[in-house]
C-alpha cells in the first residue's frame, strides 16, 4: 500500500481565496482524521471521520472550515475565505476499526504545506 | 480540554548522549503514545503504553507511563544522529469523544 496520500504538498495563495486539500486514506482504513500543525499550537485535531461519518468536528477552529468525506477513499478539507492566520501545515491520517483499543495506530499523511499570503 | 506538555523544547546533544524527554499532564488518560516525526514527513508511531507504571523498551529508546497514567517519559540511550528530529507524546483523553491529544514536542538534534 501507498500509505496515506495527500494533495497539493505545498499550496500558496492569496487571502480570500478558496483552498481545497484532498486526501485518500490506506485502503480498509475506517477512521480518517484531519490534523493542523503549526509552531505555536503544535498538532491540534481538527475533525475526525468514522466510515465516512464525521464524530468530533470540535477542533475546526471556524465557519470557513469544512470537511467532506463522500466515500471511504476520499476525503476534503475546504477552507473558504482563507486568511494569513490558516498558514499552516495539514496532516490527514487514516486508522483501522480498532482505533477505540488500546493498540491502535494512526497512520499520518506527509502534509500539505499551506501558505496563505 | 486535556492539555500535554512536554519538556524540553529543545534539545541539542552530541552523538553517544544520554537524554530523556518528559510529558505531563494533569488529566489521566487511558492510553498514551509516542511519535517522532522526520522534516518533510508526517509523525510515525514509535510505542503505545497502557498500564500505569509500564515501562517498554524500543532498541536504545525506554518509554515508561508514570502510574498514576498521567505522564510518561521516554529515555534514549547512546544518541544517534538518525534520532534527530521531532518528538511527540499523545494521550488518549478520558472523556467526551475518544481522541488523541498531542503533547507540544520536543525537538531533539544529534550532532555527530
């Protein structure tokens, strides 16, 4: 398997416009998670989905973040204005059904490095 | 919210080094893990421990969960430079949805 594959790596653009970053999650996976990861507030969970379904969105920091998952391959995460402040990079992981034992492993994209100008 | 701090911030050390990092909390949590994440890459799972007071060894690494399942620390024996990079501890919160809390990092450099 490819592992967790994530898309753009880097993204630069302007403040106003709409980013979309795109993930797709090891076959079987059932969980997906999206993360944030900057220097001041370190790896912060922004939702995560269980078989397509979201469960804690309580991370998203605001309205412009919105996160889709149609199908068990594929997962968005749209922000929409973007601002300065949205610099950051984006992990995705993905982890099996048994997320909820003890033994559990998340499996993390390499990110997408986002630059808001 | 639980919260995991760790400590120190930042480490630089010379090659053969001892070194330990620590991650602290005042909440409990049922489970907690430790990631090192490389530059570039996203983190990968280095241990998952369960039990208060358990202790696992990973080659030079020693993890132990203090036992009251609060903190944990993690000891590398004879730094490589192949152990530098981003150190993250992650504790599966107790209450509301189950979730992973990650710690604030330790970024580890080992100089040959």
């Amino acid at each position: 398997d490819a592992g967790v594959i994530q898309s753009p790596r880097h993204e630069v653009t302007e403040m106003g416009q709409e980013v979309t970053l795109r993930c797709k999650p090891i076959s079987g996976h059932d969980y997906l998670f999206w993360y944030r990861q900057t220097m001041m507030r370190g790896l912060e969970l922004l939702i995560y989905f269980n078989n397509n379904v979201p469960i804690d969105d309580s991370g998203m920091p605001e309205d412009r973040f919105s996160a889709k998952m149609p199908n068990a391959s594929f997962s968005t995460l749209k922000i929409q204005p973007s601002e300065p402040r949205d610099s950051a990079v984006y992990f995705c992981a993905s982890s099996l059904d048994r997320f909820h034992s003890s033994y559990n492993e998340q499996f993390f994209g390499p990110g997408t490095r986002l630059t808001v100008l | 919210t639980q919260l995991l701090e760790q400590s120190p911030q930042f480490l630089s050390i010379q090659e053969g080094e001892n070194l330990t990092v620590y991650c602290n909390s005042s909440s409990v949590f049922s489970s907690l893990q430790w990631y090192r994440q490389e530059p570039g890459e996203g983190p990968v799972l280095l241990v998952t421990v369960v039990t208060g007071g358990e202790v696992k060894k990973l080659k030079r690494l020693t993890f132990q969960f203090g036992d009251a399942r609060k903190d944990s620390s993690l000891h590398i024996t004879a730094a490589q430079p192949g152990d530098t990079g981003l150190y993250l501890c992650a504790g599966a919160q107790t209450s509301g949805t189950y979730k992973y809390i990650f710690g604030t990092g330790t970024r580890l450099k080992v100089l040959a």
